[in-house]
C-alpha cells in the first residue's frame, strides 16, 4: 500500500492538522531518524503553505487547529503542532498550549532538530516590490535598471531573472543570474512573474 493510502487511511481523509477534507497533500515532517509513514502527515494546502512560509502568518488560523492536533496519538502530528506553536509562542493562546503540550523526549527530539522552533511568526519573507512572496525558484523581472557594483553589468529594466535563491540572513535580498553572471539583487527593485 502506498504511504498516500495510508495516511488517507490513518487519517480518515482529512487534514490531520485541521481536520478539514478538501485540497489535501502528504508532508514529510523533516526528521534525521525517521522515514517513511512514520514522519510523513496528510493536510491541507493551505496548512502547506503557513508551514513552508509561502504566505502571511495567520494566527487566526492555527489558534482554532493547534490546541486539539497537538494531542493526536500520531508523533509527527505531535511534533508538528509543537513546532507551529512555538512560531506564534508569544501569542497567549499559543503560550498556554505549549505549557499543556506533552511530548515523549525521543519526539521533543525530533521537534528540534530543525532549529524551526527558534524562529518565530515575525520572521520577515522576502518579498517583491508588489509585497508578494518570494520563494527559491521563482523567476521575476527587475523594475528598474540596476548598476552591478563591481562590474561593468547594467543589469536593464524588463529583464527576467529565473530560478532565483534567497538569501537567508537577508530578507531584502536575493540572489541571480544576469547574463551569465550571478548577482545580489535588492527584492525591492523586482515583481514577481
């Protein structure tokens, strides 16, 4: 049976997450030990995409999901939930759950090994000059012409950067290439294609 059924089938198909039915994928839960059915969930995009921070933090959201998804019997539900409340832990309703929240020490392990748990909701994203979202891979257009510091380059308005790569400790920056040549380039001095 593929790992899909079976978590349709340890889930009931739904998000196991939210419990909602509709728009759902599997989620491999990052872990160093664990592989398998054992570290992959089933939800709902829209739980995607607020945990892989493809869009706003949406506290609203997750205050109505978190309190109950953090006592499945299931550990990578477990741990997920752990590391999504410690995103929004300065937020009281976050706050209290993570005092009631009971992980065993090989799963409170496996919550932080990423390090997610250090970060919080007011991480800032990287975004384009319209405020949308950037992620690795994306293609976009500069909106002005660009001087590259030392180098002749001219990097001209209307040209399309693809397959772009954030910088991590920089949220106003990515990284591409212009004919042939890679370069810092200021987020917002782009748009989004």
């Amino acid at each position: 049976m593929k790992i899909e059924e079976q978590l349709q089938q340890r889930s009931g198909n739904q998000c196991e997450l939210s419990g909602a039915t509709n728009d759902l994928v599997t989620y491999e839960v990052q872990s160093i030990h664990k592989k398998g059915i054992e570290n992959t969930i089933l939800i709902t995009q829209k739980c995607l995409d607020q945990i892989e921070r493809r869009e706003e933090p949406d506290g609203s959201f997750w205050e109505n999901i978190l309190p109950t998804s953090m006592w499945s019997e299931v550990p990578a539900v477990q741990v997920m939930s752990w590391r999504m409340l410690n995103r929004f832990r300065n937020e009281s309703w976050a706050a209290d759950a993570l005092d009631m929240i009971y992980l065993e020490d090989d799963n409170l392990e496996w919550a932080k090994e990423t390090g997610d748990h250090l970060s919080d909701v007011n991480a800032q994203l990287h975004k384009d000059s319209n405020g949308n979202i950037l992620q690795n891979g994306d293609t976009v257009t500069l909106i002005k012409d660009l001087d590259v510091k030392g180098s002749s380059l001219n990097a001209k308005i209307g040209t399309a950067v693809r397959n772009i790569r954030l910088v991590h400790d920089n949220h106003e920056q990515i990284e591409g290439k212009v004919e042939g040549q890679m370069i810092v380039i200021l987020t917002k001095y782009v748009k989004k294609q």
